[in-house]
C-alpha cells in the first residue's frame, strides 16, 4: 500500500510512473511539480509497504510481511475536497496558519509557491484515536483546547474530531466550538465530475504499450470533506466506501449497486505463431469491504473503527459497544457490507480468501465453444487432467487463457496469476472470446441476479513479433451482463 495527497491548482496535471524497485515492490517515481503530502514523494518517489498486512496488522498467515502482495493491485485516486480560487496570501491570514494552501499549491512560472507550508498543513493536531479491545494508542498532538491528551479520549467537551486528524489543510476541521479552528483551507466536495484519470502500461525494453482509461464514478462525495492528516493512523481515510463520510463504509453500497454484474464478456488470444498473447484483468473493487473483517484491526477494511459491532459481515453484539468505542466520524451502527463473495474471509482464524465461483463459457471465431463449470474449486463436469481452470480468489486477478497457459509466465509479470485452458475446444483454435458467468448462489442457477458481484473488467492483448520496433500491446474494457 501506498497512499499520500496531491494538492492540484484548477486546471494542473499530475503524472507519474509506478515501475518495480531493487526490493521488489511497486515505487512510485514523479518529475511533476505539482505538491505532494509528504512533500518527499515529489522530491525523491515512494515505495509502497507491507504495513497494511503484516506485524500487528497481519490478516493472512501465509503471507505476513511477503512482498510479493505489493507486485499487483489496483489505483485509486479520489478527490478530498475543493477550495474556492486561487486562495489568500499568508499575510491575509492568522498568525497561527501558515496560509491558504490553495495560494501556497498555485503554479508560478511552472513552480507551486511553497509545498513546504503545503506539507505542513495536512499535519495532525489531536492526540485522540479511537481504539479498542484493550489496544492503545498515542497520536502526537494537541485538542482543541491546546492540551496533549492520550487514551482514551476524554467526554469533557474538549476533544477534537477523531477520525480526521484535524489538520490545518481541512476547513474548519474539529469539534464546531470554535477553539483552534482552521478559517482556510479545503472545504466540501462540490464538483461531480472534477477530475479524470487515465494509467498507461509501458515495457520500454519490448516496445509494448497500452492505455486504459479509469472507471469514473460521478458525483463521489459531494458535500462531504474527505481531507485527512497523513500520519498513522489517518492515511486510510478515505477510501471508495467513504463517499457519506469518513471512517465509514456506507457509500460502498451505492458502488455495488452501480458496478455490479453477473457476466464478463471479451475476447482471448494465444498464438506462438504471432506472438499474441492476451491476459484478462478481472478487478472486484469492493472486496475487501465485505470479506476484510476484523474489528480489532484498524486495517481491516471493516471494522470498529469504521464499523460499530462488526463481525462476520453483520453486526454481532459482542466485542465492541459504542459507548466505548464510538467517536467522531465513526459510524454509529454501522456494519460490513453485504456478503457477494463467499463465506471466506481474509483474517486470521479463517485463512480463507473466499474464492469467487465462475463458469466459464469459452468459443472460438467460428462458433464453436465449449462450457466448463465449476462447483466450488472443484471443476465439474471434470474435464481431462491436465486441463487447468481455475477461480477468482483475489480482489484483483491477471487470467492467462489459451491451450496449456496454466505454465506459461503471465505477460503482466502476475505473480499469482489465474488460468483458463482452452483445450477442449475441438477446433483447437488460437483466438476467440469467453463469457465468465459468476455462480455465488448455490440455490439459483449460474448467471441469477443474487449472483452479481461488483466487477471492472478488462483484456490485454500485445503481439510480440521479437522486434521492439514492431511489438505493440492493447487494452480493451470488458463487456457485462447486468442482472438476471
């Protein structure tokens, strides 16, 4: 994981490029100018850590601290919050700010005027954090009050909004008393549609390359201030499930509702004879939100923190009560997503990954097809031994599909990449296209609307001609089926 804040001026650019690092983890590497929180990401790049999943935060035995889970995932870029114009100068200000950061992030002769003093602001000034069954915490900083406070947090009055650090950066950002509020800075979200995004694969050695444009999702928190402090533990707010409020998950609803689909649809090609290749990405954004379940881990993508009583998908009356550990933003009430995934579950004490069933019809260009089912891991009808087919069990899964691919090295450098074989196909056939039909309610048939998940979808294709002059690579958005 890696997360951190760039703070754009109306109508800037940010780029950067995401390549592997001599540890083996996705580093993160940037010429803009453009002012990053911390301000050492612009400076010197950023690797991404295993902090999310390992030590104190373990949720999978198998592979606490293994780097390898950093290899591949997926990009979220989400807006925080607006500011008006072009902000104030420092001098028009307080003397306890250190300035509008909306003039300080404003280009000048292609330079922002001070991400320094930007840096500064996304600093946290409270001590409060919610912890719970017998953890403890001490965050560094001062409530509203001016006094350095500690767990657990005092019922006085005085205590500043946890869950958001309070930085300087977020507009009138604690308790409403008016006590050491910020008067500049982010406020609301109040643009629908304000930013667009696209990701570009680059192999320079081979001469390969694709575009493929982000899934947008409109009107994401609007009227809502998502800007946080950077230190732990806030760097985890907000996140796509966060659009009603920090350090909730109930917008994760309303993306399931929009994303979901109980087929993928596109095409496949594998040919030694042209050198094509092509490699699905099947993404279930919303994942960890319904299977991550651990509400004494602040990791986790539900639990008490953002999720009061949470336990297994629905709240479970032990554990965790609000009076003790509801504060802030955190939702009162509030449980885990609905269970669209299986009854696995990423934590400890059930080292499960909750695999997604898929049937998987596959066809050549000249209708001929064949259909393979799968009941649990377990292909049935079984077809011959040494035919691979394999489920989804990631948030993120790179599918090889072709004859024999299951020993093949994935083309995207997937190191747990998924196969689906093609060699029942009497025609024997190189190319063609697949119909994944998902199959998560064992009482109705394959394809049922109670069996959509929440999927984004699509294919790399590249030909490889041995000449990094010739190759190229293409990316193209899956088709799906919505509903029954």
């Amino acid at each position: 994981m890696l997360d951190f804040n760039i703070a754009l001026s109306p109508f800037d650019v940010w780029t950067a490029t995401i390549q592997q690092s001599a540890n083996g983890r996705p580093e993160l590497i940037t010429t803009d100018r453009s002012c990053t929180i911390p301000i050492s990401v612009r400076n010197s790049g950023a690797e991404a850590s295993e902090l999310a999943y390992s030590g104190t935060f373990s949720d999978h035995t198998g592979t606490d601290g293994d780097v390898v889970r950093t290899r591949e995932g997926y990009i979220k870029i989400l807006v925080m919050g607006e500011t008006a114009g072009s902000g104030r100068a420092p001098a028009s200000v307080a003397a306890n700010f250190p300035g509008d950061i909306a003039y300080d992030a404003e280009h000048v002769n292609g330079e922002p005027r001070n991400c320094s003093r930007v840096n500064s602001s996304f600093s946290a000034r409270t001590a409060d954090f919610d912890t719970t069954a017998g953890i403890t915490a001490v965050v560094s900083g001062l409530d509203d009050a001016g006094v350095a406070t500690t767990f657990p947090p005092t019922d006085d009055g005085t205590d500043v909004q946890t869950g958001s650090g309070s930085p300087l950066a977020r507009l009138g950002s604690v308790d409403g008393s008016g006590n050491n509020e910020s008067a500049v800075g982010y406020g609301a979200i109040a643009t629908g549609n304000p930013l667009k995004a696209n990701v570009s694969l680059v192999n320079q050695s081979t001469g390969r390359a694709a575009g493929v444009t982000s899934l947008h999702i409109e009107n994401y928190g609007l009227g809502q201030n998502f800007v946080t402090a950077q230190e732990f533990p806030w760097f985890l707010e907000p996140t796509i499930a966060s659009s009603n409020a920090l350090w909730t998950i109930d917008g994760v609803n309303a993306l399931i509702t929009g994303i979901s689909a109980t087929q993928v649809k596109n095409e496949w090609s594998s040919n030694a004879n042209t050198g094509a290749v092509s490699e699905w990405i099947v993404n279930f954004p919303t994942k960890r939100f319904e299977d991550d379940v651990d509400e004494d881990n602040i990791q986790a993508a539900c639990s008490a923190w953002r999720n009061d009583n949470s336990g297994a998908g629905v709240p479970d009356g032990t554990g965790i009560t609000q009076a003790a550990n509801d504060f802030g933003d955190n939702d009162t009430g509030g449980v885990c997503a609905p269970e669209l995934f299986g009854s696995g579950t990423f934590q400890d004490g059930n080292n499960g990954i909750a695999p997604i069933v898929v049937n998987y019809d596959i066809y050549d260009r000249e209708e001929g097809g064949v259909t393979v089912e799968l009941d649990g891991p377990v292909v049935s009808p079984a077809p011959p031994p040494e035919v691979t087919i394999d489920n989804l069990p990631y948030e993120v899964n790179v599918v090889k599909i072709g004859r024999d691919v299951s020993g093949a090295t994935s083309v995207l450098g997937s190191p747990v990449s998924r196969s689906v074989e093609t060699n029942e196909l009497a025609s024997n056939a190189n190319s063609g296209w697949m119909i994944a039909t998902f199959d998560g309610d064992s009482t109705n048939a394959p394809g049922s609307s109670s069996d959509a998940v929440p999927v984004i979808s699509g294919i790399y294709k590249q030909r490889d001609f041995g000449d990094a002059a010739l190759n190229f690579g293409q990316y193209l958005d899956a088709a799906y089926t919505r509903g029954n």
